[in-house]
C-alpha cells in the first residue's frame, strides 16, 4: 500500500449488494461494507431471494441500509440488468453477497478510478476464501501494479486461459457515465457485460488484494451448464479475433467439460448415460489429446495446475465447507 498516491476523491458511490438466499454471508458482507473507510457512498441490498430471511434480517439488523425486495424472484441476468438500470452515482459496484470487503477497498478503487480518466472501470485482487478460512492465494499472481486491458479480445484471453487468473467480478467499479446503458446477456452475463465495456475504454486491475473472494459449495459459479458455455464461446467468436481452433478456446472447453463431467458424476444424475455425456467425454478426449501432442510442455504444466487445485479443493471441502 505504500506505493499507492493518496488523492482526494469527492465522488459519490453506490455499493449495490446483490443478494440470494445467503442471510448468513450477507451478514459478514454488510458489516465489511459498512466498515469501509470512505465515507461517501450508499449502501442498497437488492434482495433476490425465493424466502423472506434476508428481508427480516436487514428490517432487523440493518434498518438504515436501503433495501430493494424484487418480487417475483428475478432470473439472474434479469436482476442484473435491473440493478444497472438503478445506478445512479457517478461510481458505483456490484458486490456479492458472499464476499468481503477490506477497509480501503472503495476508497482505493475510488481513487484510481477517479485517476485514471480513461478507466471506464477497475477493479482489484482478492485472497481467496474457502468457506470461512481465508488463504493466502490470490485470485491473480503478477508483478507489476496493474493490468490494464484495452479491448474485449484482451479480457476474453484472460477468462478462456487455463488457469483462470481474473479480477473477481464483485470487486469493480464502474463510472456509470461511460457504461450505462450496456447491457450483458446468459448465465455468463458478467464476461460478456466486462468485454463490451472493453470496447468502450480501458479497465484497470489493480494489484492489491483488496477484498476476500469466498469458494463455498453454493457459489454461483459452481453450476455449470453447457449450452450456457457454448453460448458464451459464440459471443466471444463475434466480439474478438479469436477463432474457434485457438488454442485458449481449447483449453477453456477443457477446464470446463471436465468442471461440467464431475459435476455430474459427483451428483449421480442420469445425465451420465445421456448422449451428451457420452459427447463431451469423447470431445474431452479429443481436445486432451490434441494440447499433449502440439503443446506438451502446457499439458505438463496443465496436469500439475490441475492436480494442485484438486488436493486444494478436497482439503478445504473435508476440513472447512
């Protein structure tokens, strides 16, 4: 931190909670949010919830937070784009309801934003949490202060790579000047919403972990389905220079048939003696296959990538989740 170059930043923010049936995270996150050192911000839990638990524990807990109940319960992408709609600040950020804010995170991302004019959004690194024990991985591992991204092929690369090393998605602010009115699609709708708003200015990571980002067995992101992926694959197809025979492409259907295949083999679902069962498992095997013979020295450094993230996550599920 000492590195960063305190300025004097007078710009309102809005933190935009989003929140599904998690009244025992959110609770950890409200007190995080509320803790933050800048001053100048409002706080709005946007409650998407099937159940009335959050409702009564922010009537409780939290009279003084602004809170917005949608009724029905919104799709996911719906209730994203509705919060968009709602910003009306001059920053503002989308945070879950399961991660943490440290102390300086909006003031420090108010500051570089407000820095750095041609930032139409940054965001910061994150230590992961797994369940309630914080680690002391990073979601990015770089050497330099920042990365900045100037186009959406850019910001694709970063999420079709194999070892998945990207700003979480709860950490950005946005200067809603420059990215109203973008609006993201699919399960997959934060990628697709962060690539348009590449081709609109540059986005800035920030290299301080300014937030814990939780792995738990209700993530979001835990549930994978494939026509999503494919979907996701074609926007990006449409969007960047990348082809569908690029060797990210490759290992992004990799990382994530194998994510969707143990998934359901872990479940016991039927879908294992489906034919779409039987098509990725023969597709995983063919794009395995084609990394190990043109690129050896990435399967190797695959597999052992693989491995390492496999006795993580088994340690972590037996001991802590």
């Amino acid at each position: 931190n000492r590195r960063y170059k305190r300025l004097r930043v007078s710009k309102k923010v809005q933190v935009f909670i989003l929140s599904y049936n998690r009244p025992e995270y959110l609770k950890e996150t409200l007190n995080s949010v509320s803790s933050q050192l800048y001053k100048d911000m409002e706080i709005i839990v946007s409650d998407n919830s099937t159940t009335d638990e959050v409702e009564k524990m922010i009537h409780t807990l939290y009279p003084e937070i602004t809170y917005r109940r949608r009724r029905p319960s919104l799709k996911p992408v719906v209730h994203f784009r509705t919060v968009l709609l709602e910003a009306s600040s001059d920053y503002f950020m989308l945070f879950h309801d399961d991660d943490i804010m440290l102390k300086r995170c909006v003031e420090m991302l108010a500051e570089e934003l407000d820095g750095c004019m041609e930032c139409v959004a940054v965001s910061c690194n994150a230590l992961i949490m797994y369940g309630n024990v914080v680690s002391k991985n990073s979601l990015f591992q770089i050497k330099t202060p920042n990365i900045d991204i100037h186009t959406p092929t850019e910001l694709a690369r970063k999420y079709l790579g194999f070892y998945g090393e990207t700003a979480p998605f709860s950490g950005y602010m946005y200067r809603r000047s420059t990215v109203y009115g973008i609006i993201p699609y699919g399960k997959y709708g934060d990628v697709s919403f962060l690539m348009k708003i590449a081709g609109v200015g540059k986005i800035r990571w920030v290299n301080i972990p300014l937030m814990y980002y939780r792995i738990h067995q209700n993530n979001d992101t835990a549930t994978v389905k494939i026509t999503e992926l494919f979907n996701l694959l074609s926007f990006i197809y449409q969007n960047t220079d990348i082809k569908r025979n690029d060797v990210d492409v490759t290992i992004f259907k990799i990382k994530h048939w194998l994510a969707w295949r143990r998934s359901i083999l872990k479940t016991g679902s039927r879908d294992k003696y489906s034919w779409r069962f039987r098509c990725v498992t023969f597709s995983l095997l063919k794009y395995i296959s084609r990394i190990a013979i043109k690129h050896p020295v990435l399967f190797i450094r695959m597999a052992l990538w693989k491995l390492k993230r496999s006795l993580l996550r088994n340690f972590y599920e037996t001991y802590t989740l």
